[in-house]
C-alpha cells in the first residue's frame, strides 16, 4: 500500500494548518465601530432606494454621527412591510401607498410620514409599436398597449413599482392580458428582459438612469402625475414583536428628516446623472 | 464580451488598488466559507466514516437522508435558518438574524450532508478486506476508523473540495439569513447580485472574477495536500 497508509499524517498536520488560517482570518474584521450596549436598528426598505445608491450615503452618515448600528435590508415593499408585521424591522421605507395604508390600518406602526417623492416613467422599443409617445396621459398609453396587446414587461414581486404599476392598470379599467411578462424579479433585472424582448415596462428613473447605457428602451412618457412616488418612513408599533427596537427607530426616523439628510436626498444623484434621482417631500409634522 | 474585459480591468484595478469594498468581501467571504467548511468537515468526516463502518437497524434511511440532504437547495435552508434565527423565531432571544453567524449556520448546514455523504461513499470504496486485517491486527473501532479515514484521504479531501466549493458559491441562504449589508453581511456572492442588479455589470463581472481566483487559489492548496498522498 506504499507511504500513504498507516504513519502518514501529511494530511491531517495539513487540515490543522488549515485550521489554524481559518481562526486567524475569523479574528480580523471583527472590530465593530458602534455602540455594543445598544441593539442595531432594522431598516426594512425597497430594492430602488437600496440600488439607487441612496442609503449608501445616508446610512453611513447617520452611524457615524450617533453611534447607531443600522442594518438595512432592502427586500421590496411588500416583503418590508411583512417583516414589520411580523416585528422583524424596527423601520420601514416603502413606496407603496396602498400596502402602506392597509398596514397602518392594522396597527402596524405608530407613525407614517412622508420623507420624498421620485418618478416613475413608461419605457419601451424606439420603435414604439403602440404609439405611447403620443398619448396625453398614461393611463392612455396602457390602454392602448393592451389594446394592441403588445408585450408589457412587469416585476410581479409585490414590490412596490409592480403594487403602483397594478393600480394603474386598475385605472385604465383594462389588462395587459396574454402580453404581460412578469419576471419576479427587481428593477435592473426587469429592464434589461424588457430590452431583450422589445416590450414596454414601468420603471423608476434612478434604475433606467444608472443602466442607460446598456439598454435598447427609450422614455415614451413621464411627468404624468399618477407616475409621482412617494416614500415614507413607518415606525413600526413595538407591539408587533417582543424585540422592537422602538428607540433606535425613533433616533433613525429623526436623523432621516434632519437638514443634513434632506440636503443629501435633494443632492443626490446630480454629480452622477446630472439630475437629482429624489425629491425631498418631508411631512410638514415631522419636517426640522 | 467587452464587458467581460472591462470587469476583468476593474477586477485588476480594485486588487491592486486594495479596494475596501472588495477587501471587505472577499475577506468576509474566506470568514463564512471558510468556517462553514471546518465546520462540516469536523462533524462530517467523522459522521461519514461512522456511518460507513457501523451496521444498525434504519442505517440505510439514514444514509438516504444523507443523500437527500446533498441535495438540498440553499435557499430553502436559508428559508429555515431564517425563520429559527429571527426574533419571533425559536432562536430569536440570540439576535442572530443578518450575522455573519447565521451565514455560517446555513452554510454549514449546506455543506454538511455533501462532506457527509461523500466521506461514507469514500470509506465505502475501500477494499472490504482491509476493515478486516485492521480489526483481526487489533485494532479498537475508533483506531480502525481513523487509519480507514487515512486510507481514503484522497477522496474525502475530494469531500471537503466539494463542500467548500458548494458554499462559496451559494447566494440564496447568505441573502436571505445575512441581508447584504455593507460592511457586515456582504460576501462576494451576494455582493455580485447586488451589482448585477443596479445593472453594473463590469462591476459584477469582476466580482466574479476576484471569486473564482479566490477558490482556485484554495483548491490549489487542497489538491496539493491531495495529490501529495499518491503512491
């Protein structure tokens, strides 16, 4: 059987070097910058606000001013307002009117106000199949889309564009029908399909904005004020779970509508885009 | 297929630059991962060779379940650890939720039925007469199954070469369990989705780049330790 049975301990002195790397490697990073007496905040939030680069900015600032630690989960509305149901966030940062609305109704927070606004844009092939471009308002251009049947390509996450873009359906009275495309998935992902496939789509600007570049869509119609988005901030009622970190959420809440926060939002995108992806909206109650 | 070039560009430029972002990551990556893997490997191995030496009633079931569990996909263990780990969950009083920890439990919990699995397979494919020459020399169970273990090193090295790649590779149970977050949460995986996402894909290409180096690089080093036990 040679020198690699009985008396070779080659590979077992090599799996305790191994060990030994692995130990090393677990003892860096380990440092925290925060407060370890105070439990971290969950921010429940949107994929956009996550993508756009937003919170990249605002959350950072807010731990290292206060000492705070944040963990900012960005899973889509329908998603963050579940887990806030469920005590799971202590904050929440949505852009779903109606969700939002149904979860206050049932006791989910103890406060909701509005923080910003951006806007939604109608997208689709150059070639523009279904006229959209002349169409005087949106919920026009949808009818005549699904008239035609053309295809429409939609997130189906119950995220908080797919929850807006069903409700303008809802308004239009009519349904993409057999054109519809629902991809489960997010914003970047959905677009790049509608590109692929030359179908029109909803999307945020701060999304198209950022993948421009790659893709074969052009903006047919915007400024319409049913494609306005509003954010708010939801501070979730401590009564939904036994572990709510109702302090940290008010110290979070209060940050967010702070000057030096609105001053980044309004700020926000310019150097990038040359236009401010968000608009700050602050509720007059909460406003500093 | 010039985007492959440019995230190969970026992927060079944030090495050499040491890019926080991408230091941050990576080194979270080898942390989870590479736990994870010790982890199955210290209760794997040692289970795979039991179980391949040991004769009880139920043994095939569990072998079964073994081989099922090699199958199982990440996201769904995600999807449990989940809901033990959080706050209105069993294991909720721990606060473990969006930790490296609960990454590495969930990886674990991958990694562990392959490690598993595969050592059983590997002490099986050993020549039956050499479990009975070790006994009839006198050897204890616990001898036996250690000079056995040695016997079949190349193929559980090959074990734990499978469970390391199976968790470095896995995003589903590392989003759901660790949520992501920058500078705490984010592994190289994950990171990548997140840039995919935002439609940067240079950026995401060259995530996946500096991955695939990182898990050549350490299965260099294991097929070295492998390979050095050939005849």
């Amino acid at each position: 059987m040679g020198r690699r049975t009985l008396g070779s301990n080659g590979w077992i002195q090599g799996i305790q070097t191994l060990l030994a790397v692995v130990l090393a490697l677990l003892t860096v990073g380990c440092g925290a910058g925060s407060d370890p007496d105070r439990a971290p905040i969950v921010l429940a939030t949107t994929t956009s606000t996550q993508d756009s680069g937003l919170l990249d900015e605002l959350i950072p600032q807010f731990g290292n001013r206060s000492g705070w630690m944040v963990k900012t989960i960005a899973v889509g509305s329908g998603k963050a307002l579940a887990l806030a149901e469920r005590g799971e966030a202590d904050l929440v940062l949505a852009h779903a009117e109606k969700a939002e609305r149904e979860f206050m109704d049932r006791g989910g927070g103890t406060a909701r106000w509005r923080l910003m606004y951006n806007d939604f844009i109608l997208l689709g092939p150059p070639a523009d199949p279904a006229g959209v471009r002349e169409k005087k308002s949106v919920i026009e251009a949808l009818r005549a889309i699904a008239g035609r049947g053309d295809p429409f390509v939609s997130r189906g996450d119950e995220s908080g564009t797919h929850m807006l873009e069903r409700s303008l359906w809802e308004q239009a009275g009519v349904n993409p029908g057999a054109g519809l495309i629902e991809t489960g998935q997010g914003m970047g992902a959905t677009l790049r399909i509608a590109s692929e496939r030359r179908a029109y789509t909803l999307a945020d600007r701060g999304t198209y904005l950022a993948q421009k570049a790659t893709l074969d869509l052009e903006v047919l119609h915007e400024g319409d004020p049913v494609l306005r988005n509003v954010y708010h901030v939801i501070l979730v009622d401590p009564r939904r779970g036994p572990r709510v970190n109702s302090e940290g959420a008010r110290v979070l809440a209060r940050y967010l509508f702070s000057r030096e926060a609105i001053d980044t939002i309004a700020a926000f995108g310019r150097e990038r885009f040359g236009q401010p992806l968000f608009t700050p909206d602050p509720d007059p109650a909460v406003a500093q | 297929m010039e985007l492959i070039v440019e995230g190969l560009r970026e992927a060079i430029r944030k090495i050499a630059a040491l890019d926080p972002a991408l230091s941050d990551a990576t080194l979270r990556t080898l942390q989870v991962s590479g736990t994870a893997t010790l982890v199955s490997l210290v209760i794997g191995v040692p289970a795979g060779v039991g179980l391949a030496l040991s004769r009880f009633r139920g043994r095939t079931f569990v072998v079964a379940l073994v081989n099922t569990g090699m199958g199982l996909p990440p996201v769904v263990v995600g999807l449990f650890v989940m809901i033990l780990l959080w706050r209105s969950g069993p294991l909720g009083g721990l606060g473990l939720l969006y930790t490296p920890t609960a990454m590495i439990v969930a990886q674990s919990l991958i990694a562990l039925p392959l490690v598993t699995g595969l050592s059983l397979a590997a002490v099986q494919t050993l020549p039956p007469r050499l479990h009975l020459q070790v006994r009839a020399l006198g050897a204890t169970p616990v001898q036996c199954a250690r000079i056995l273990a040695r016997e079949a090193q190349l193929p559980i090295l090959a074990a734990l070469m499978a469970g390391f790649g199976a968790v470095v590779s896995e995003v589903g149970a590392s989003l759901m369990v660790g949520g992501n977050i920058r500078g705490s949460t984010r592994v190289l995986t994950t990171a990548t989705v997140l840039e995919a996402g935002k439609g940067n894909f240079a950026g995401a290409i060259a995530l996946g780049i500096v991955l695939l180096a990182l898990a050549y690089a350490i299965n260099v080093v294991l097929t070295r330790l492998q390979q050095r036990s050939r005849p």
